[in-house]
C-alpha cells in the first residue's frame, strides 16, 4: 500500500468584521475562525467590543450594533486566546492583506508579534481559475455555487473561505492545492493582482514606477535608485500603513520607466505625475499661474514688494525675485505670514489700505513695529523687509548658458532652471541646447537647485 504523504498543513480560515479600513484608527468587531487540521473542522468565533463608535454604514453592512458589542470582550481581552488559536496555522484569508493587517497591528497593540505563514484566497482563486474574469468573494460565490449563511458576518464568511478551498481541492486534486499552498505562501507579500513574475522582470535600477487600477487608471507614480527593491518596499509596507495597504488592495498592473540615474527620475516623476494625475499621489501643480515678489522703492523712496505676473517673470534671469507662487492667493498669504513674523506694516507693503496720520491694524495688535505711524523709521521697515525676504530670494542662474549633468552615463541637459532633456551623444546634446527656451516648472527649479548645491555641483559641464 502506497503511504500518503500530501497531508496539509493546518489552516485557519480568517475572516473579521471592523468598523472601517484604518488598522490604526478602526477597530475589529468580530472575528470567525474555521480550522482545517487532520481532516477535521473546528470553529472558533467571538464579538469583540471595539471600545469605539461603529458607524450606520459599517452597522447595516454587517448587522453588528453598538448594543451587541457592548457586554463582549475587548480585543486585549481576547488577544491571547487569538493568538493561540491561530499559533502554528497557515491564515487563510480573502485579500489577506486586510484581515492579517488588522489582526497584526491589534496584537502589536498589546506587545504580541505575530508572523505566521499567509495565504490569500484571491491569489488562489487567480492562480487556479485563471479564465475567471473577476476573483471578489461575490463572484466566487456565484462562479462555485457556494452556499450563503452569513454574508459580511465573520464565521459565515470565512465558511465561504472553506467551502472555496474544498471546491479547489475537488477541481485540482491535493496534490496541486499543496504546490499552490507553497507557491503563494513563498509570495506572501505581493498585492493579489500581482505575481511574481511580474516582479522578476522590474530591473534594480534608477526610474519610475507607475501603479495601475482598474481600466488602467493611474494609481501612484513614484520614483527609485533601485526600482524593483522600492515597489516591494511598498508591499511589504501595506502590513503596517494603510495608504500602502489601499494601495496593494487597488493595484491591477505595474509599470515602469528606467532613467540612467536618480537626478533623471527625480525630474521623471515631476513631469509623469503632472501629465498622469494619479489618484493617490499629492497633486503637482503646473506653473502657469507663476509670480513672484521683487522689491522696488515708490514714489516715497520706500522699499515695497511688487507682484510679477507670469507673463512678466524669467525665473533664472532677474535679479530682484523673492519666493516664486502657484497663484496671487499664495502670494499674499506668504508676505502676510512675513509681515506678521517680522512685525512690519501691512499698509506699507500694500497688503492693508491705510489713512494718513492713523497706525495700521497691526500696530494696534502689536504685530507691527509702527513705521506707518513713524514709531518705527522708514529706512529701518525697508532693511528688515529686505532681510526677511531675501531668505526666500530666486537665484539666477549661476552658468553662462546651457550646461549638462552626468546622471548615470546619461547627460541632463539644462538652462535657465529649466529642464531641456537627455541627451546620449554629441548630437543629442548639440539639438537640445539649440531647440529654444523650455517652460519653466517650480518643481523641477527645485529638484535642479538642489543637486546642483549637492551632490551633483562637481558633474557640471559646460555646453
């Protein structure tokens, strides 16, 4: 007689009820375990209190109510005996990401670590039912003909959980349910839309990466030295921060655009966010409402700040620009924070209208050192505000002309602050400097600033 030696490991099938999707500010509301060991299925199930408010959405989702949870335990109550009864197991979960999250950080919370081995049943259910087109625990249920007793209720959900893994078994045999036990539990940490081949194939190298949702919309673009290492560091993120776990719970396909170093994928990722608009990065905004302050004496000899509107500003070219605004709004609310920490008058400065003879508001609060009234010289107001603005003053352009940047091997060819493109080879860089002015971009007058004062100042050459 053949022995048998394709036993399973143990599972635990996992499902919780919470009273939102932040691991850190919700809390979990119920837990349901079906365990699957030596052939034989034991049930374990509790309502927790989760000491906090469960919402009227969260309410008639899953029918569990202030009033249930009341008299029930806490989870610190319960986090021994939750432990236990997952110790050893492999933890089966739909989107495990989610429900291994909040079980991780609620046992963190009270000094318990917990790393078990994880299987994610989308993963199974991509991995197995390939032709499938959608792997959501409602069309498993409907795809399987699984049988409903409790649905968005812990123990009835993870029933479906076992119910899916004995269908499974039933159209693939054990023998390969136990290589896709290890196939997917080696891979624990990837999003379960995404595989590890696709993984395989993103170099180590400096680029972009841009993550995809459904019909291929735009999540995220960020940028890395090492690309592959900076995807998987979000992955691995997602079991302990919740914009990374939203992230892996809504990435369906990754791209990605390598640069031949970091300046390169700095500037990359400036320009792909302002062209893509990813949902979840923070929105770059393009400079066409660009203005700054220059300081110019009146008609009284007294140094005031003058706006220069987008088409009157060469950003790299004049002398007398102090700080460089999106927009006339911004404008003003940065002189007014100036005025209001240096304690000049808004009426000299034009942000106040004011009467002869009559202090300003200011002064009245003692925010203002009393120049409008003569408390405080004119020559003096004009020093102090010519201090405190050139902390913020525009440099110009430090080189002759146009100058290129070794990136890599690659060279970043630049004027004005401006960014014109990469050049390879002596032509590419000849084009470049005669192909005419490039629109200037705050983001990349920043980026470019800065490495020309780190660790790119000594990589300059001049064109």
């Amino acid at each position: 007689m053949k022995q048998q030696i394709n036993h399973y490991p143990k599972l635990a099938f996992v499902d919780i009820e919470t009273t939102g999707s932040h691991f850190e500010r919700d809390r979990i509301t119920e837990i349901g375990i079906k365990t699957l060991a030596d052939e034989q299925v034991s049930t374990w199930e509790k309502l927790v209190n989760p000491q906090i408010y469960i919402s009227q959405n969260i309410q008639k989702l899953t029918g569990i109510s202030q009033k249930m949870v009341a008299d029930q335990p806490s989870f610190e109550d319960l986090a021994k005996e939750i432990k236990e009864e997952l110790e050893g197991k492999i933890f089966v979960a739909h989107n495990a990401r989610f429900d291994y999250g909040f079980i991780k950080a609620s046992l963190k919370r009270v000094g318990i670590d917990f790393k078990p081995k994880v299987l994610c049943t989308v993963k199974l259910s991509r991995l197995l039912f390939p032709n499938q087109p959608r792997h959501n625990l409602d069309t498993i249920i409907q795809a399987h003909n699984l049988v409903v007793s409790a649905r968005h209720r812990a123990l009835g959900d993870a029933d479906l959980l076992l119910q899916f893994w004995q269908v499974c078994e039933k159209a693939v045999g054990r023998e390969r349910l136990l290589e896709a036990i290890n196939q997917l539990t080696g891979n624990a940490s990837l999003p379960p839309n995404i595989d590890q081949e696709l993984i395989d194939s993103i170099p180590d190298a400096p680029g972009c990466y841009i993550f995809y949702g459904e019909n291929k919309s735009p999540l995220y673009i960020g940028k890395s030295i090492s690309l592959r290492s900076r995807v998987m560091g979000h992955f691995q993120g997602s079991l302990t921060q919740r914009k990374e776990m939203k992230l892996s719970l809504q990435v369906r396909d990754i791209d990605w655009i390598e640069t031949s170093g970091e300046l390169g994928a700095l500037i990359l990722e400036s320009q792909l966010i302002k062209e893509r608009m990813p949902s979840m990065n923070i929105k770059l905004r393009r400079s066409k409402d660009l203005c700054a302050w220059s300081l110019e004496k009146n008609s009284s000899g007294i140094l005031v700040p003058v706006l220069i509107n987008q088409k009157d500003l060469l950003p790299g070219l004049q002398e007398n620009l102090y700080g460089l605004f999106y927009s006339k709004r911004e404008a003003h609310s940065y002189l007014k924070a100036v005025a209001k920490k240096h304690r000049l008058c808004e009426v000299l400065l034009g942000l106040e209208k004011g009467a002869e003879g009559k202090s300003c508001f200011g002064f009245q609060l003692k925010q203002c050192g009393g120049a409008c009234i003569g408390v405080m010289p004119t020559e003096m107001h004009s020093l102090q505000l010519q201090t405190a603005m050139s902390l913020y003053k525009v440099q110009v352009w430090p080189y002759k002309g146009p100058i290129a940047i070794d990136d890599g091997g690659e060279m970043i060819v630049l004027d004005n602050w401006c960014y014109l493109g990469t050049a390879i080879n002596e032509d590419e860089l000849s084009e470049l400097k005669s192909a005419g002015d490039a629109e200037f971009d705050l983001d990349i007058y920043k980026i470019v600033k800065k490495a020309l004062s780190g660790r790119y100042k000594n990589q300059v050459i001049h064109i």
